[in-house]
C-alpha cells in the first residue's frame, strides 16, 4: 500500500516506524456459533483487525460480506491508518468482517449473529479500543444492536440519529467526494465544478451522494452506473429524478431512459470528461483500461478502485489521480463527530457536519498540493507523504520509536 522507498526520497522514516506500520498490532480470527434451536446452529468466521492505534482507538467500519476475508480486513485496517493520520482525526486504523451474505439470512438470525460477535469482542468495545461503524452490507439498524448491548453512545458509530447517530453521516463520504472535486477542478484544471463533465462509476450511497451534491453545485454529470449498467446524456443526467429512483432500492437498468442512452461499466471508464470518479469497487482502472482512460483527472472516490500498474500508467499518461485516502475521507470525519459528541454530549445538525468535513478537506488538500509542489510528485505521494510524516511524529511523542 506504501511505498516507502519512494517516500524516503523526501522524508527520512525510521526502521522501527516501517516494522509498526507494516505489520498489524493485533489480528484476531472469530468463530461466531449460535444455536437457534435444536438442529440449526449457525456458523461464521469473524475478523477484527488493530492495523496502527498511535493515534487513537481503532476506528473502521464492519463489513457484512460472504468473500470476506483476513487478507481483506487487514488492508482495509491499514487503509484507515493512513486515513484517520491524514484527515487528523484522532483514531487509528481497524477493521472487521463477518463472512456471510447479509441478505441470507433473516433478521432475527441477523440480530442474533451480530450480538454474539459483540459478546465476543466486548471487552475491547467497552474500554473503547475500538470503534466500528456501518461499512459493506451493515446498516445504521446493526450499529444500533450493538449499541442496544454495549449500552454505551460512543462505542459505534454511524448509529441512527434518533439513537444518538448523526445527522448528515449518511451523506458524509459523499459531501467529501464533491468537496474534493471542487477544490481539485479548480487547482488542477483550472476551472470551476459548475462548468466541468462528470462520469461517475457506482450509484451506492457513496456515488448517488456524490452526484446529487456535484449536481448542486452546477457540475454536469454526464454518465452515472450501478451494478446492471449506466446511464448517459451528453446534456447532462437528470441527478434528482435517477437519486429518486435508486434510493427506492431500483437498479438503474430499470430506470425509464427513453431520452437516455444507455452505457456499460467498462465504456462509462473510457468516456472523454473532465474529471471520473470511480465510486463503487476497487481494482477498475488497470493495465488493461489506464491507456484508454480520457478523463483529464480521476477522484478515486471507492477504495483501492485505481491497481499499481494502473495508477502507473496513468502517472506516465500525466494524468493527475486524487487518491481514496483523501477522496473518502468525509466518512471518518463524520464519524469523530458522532463520536465526539457521544462523549460530550453535543448535538450538531447536518449543515454543521457538512461544514466541518468541508473545512477539513479543504486544508488537508491544500497541504498535500503545497506537497506536491515542494516535492515535485503527484496526489498519492503527496498525500503518504502527510500521512506518514504524522504518524512517525506520533510514535516520537509516545516514545514507540
């Protein structure tokens, strides 16, 4: 995930500090078994992963996932160090997993499933060591079981806002995504937002947010796609009308797209915009597509969505890349807000979320972009670059190195 060598061209990281970022504090493998009745047991194997806590109690979402895996949890842990040191967000890197399909089983079983994996890692949500919150195939409606046993506000977050939740937390990756694109359309390609193309890959809650705030602010959302295919309009999307739709729980192969054309995941990639966004699933842009990428920049707004060989091609190409560890970032800045008013019990409103995550974004891009020039290297480096120089810092101050 981190180049060090390349990063040791510009600051000097010591040994030790490689070994504690390189290798996760604490792994554990769950085995989750609840009997609901005489001949039915469920069985499933859990993950929690302690990537790097010098700055604070792990934070990272609890991912719901048949595929979900150890090797998985362990990057996504990893990703989140790096994240939570960039934005300064006083949290450190975790993550965990249940491996099944959340959709089945029902949810009762789901209720009983979620409890046990609480039961099992109680101690540590009680001493605050970790913080989960919804991620792939969990909900605001899981985070508040786990609430419902820890009888603590500040032990998960992303809980719904009547339970002590957030207002604003669901938009928040998606208000970060299009903050970021704002400030990146006017420093890179020296334009406003209002006047740039847009194609977005993914209509989950990350990319259906992220086109409904660009839409906002005037920028042209030409192409837009979900798991069954796309849509696009030269003239623009009609945003408001397809964010109704999709958040009913439609696909958008069944939007009524008679004055639309339609387009595939793989053409969506290779469209001539000013700026895409791969919003949905990593490894898209690869070895294979980077040559026939068009856009004059990409905000990677998924995790991971942009390979090595792929981000190489497109470095060679002098294609400026806006990496996931900035892009996303507005979600865990959401999250320290619920979590911080859990603990001290302020209440914020939406617009007050939004500000926030607007101003956090706004000075870390304008760090990684000074950066950038002072070193003479891209987005990605620029932005390990801050994060890593925090985290070393840290481990000075607390004498781990």
């Amino acid at each position: 995930m981190v180049n060090f060598g390349r990063l040791e061209k510009f600051i000097e990281i010591p040994e030790a500090a490689k070994v504690l970022l390189t290798t996760p504090e604490k792994a554990t493998t769950l085995s989750i078994n609840i009997k609901l009745g005489p001949n039915k047991v469920l069985i499933y194997n859990g993950y929690v992963v302690y990537h790097n806590v010098v700055m604070g109690p792990a934070k990272g979402g609890v991912r719901f996932a048949s595929n979900v895996t150890l090797e998985e949890t362990k990057t996504l842990a990893e990703l989140m160090t790096y994240k939570c040191s960039l934005m300064g967000i006083p949290f450190g890197g975790g993550k965990s997993g249940i491996a099944f399909d959340p959709k089945s089983i029902p949810d009762f079983e789901r209720m009983a499933l979620i409890k046990e994996y609480v039961r099992m890692i109680m101690a540590d949500l009680l001493a605050g060591a970790y913080v989960p919150a919804p991620d792939l195939g969990s909900t605001p409606l899981d985070m508040a079981i786990i609430y419902g046993e820890t009888h603590r506000p500040e032990s998960v977050t992303g809980k719904p806002p009547r339970l002590g939740g957030l207002p604003g937390r669901r938009e928040a990756t998606g208000r970060g995504v299009s903050t970021i694109a704002g400030l990146a359309c006017q420093a890179v390609l020296g334009k406003e937002v209002k006047d740039a193309t847009i194609a977005i890959q993914g209509c989950g809650n990350v990319g259906s947010y992220t086109a409904d705030f660009l839409y906002r602010k005037g920028a042209r959302i030409i192409a837009i796609s979900d798991i069954s295919g796309g849509l696009y309009a030269k003239e623009g999307l009609p945003v408001p009308e397809i964010f109704d739709f999709v958040s009913r729980g439609n696909l958008l192969s069944g939007y009524p797209s008679d004055k639309l054309q339609r387009v595939d995941n793989p053409s969506l990639l290779t469209l001539p915009v000013d700026i895409l966004i791969p919003a949905a699933v990593e490894d898209v842009i690869t070895e294979k597509n980077a040559r026939n990428i068009s856009a004059r920049m990409v905000i990677e707004a998924a995790n991971g969505p942009t390979t090595p060989k792929g981000d190489e091609i497109l470095s060679q190409r002098k294609v400026p890349v806006i990496p996931d560890i900035l892009t996303n970032s507005g979600g865990v800045v959401a999250s320290y807000i619920e979590w911080r008013n859990a603990k001290s019990g302020n209440q914020t409103s939406a617009e007050e979320v939004y500000d926030f995550i607007d101003g956090k974004m706004e000075k870390t891009f304008q760090q990684i972009q000074g950066l950038t020039k002072e070193h003479k290297t891209n987005f990605r480096e620029g932005a390990y670059l801050l994060s890593v120089s925090e985290l070393v810092s840290a481990m000075r101050e607390r004498s781990w190195i």
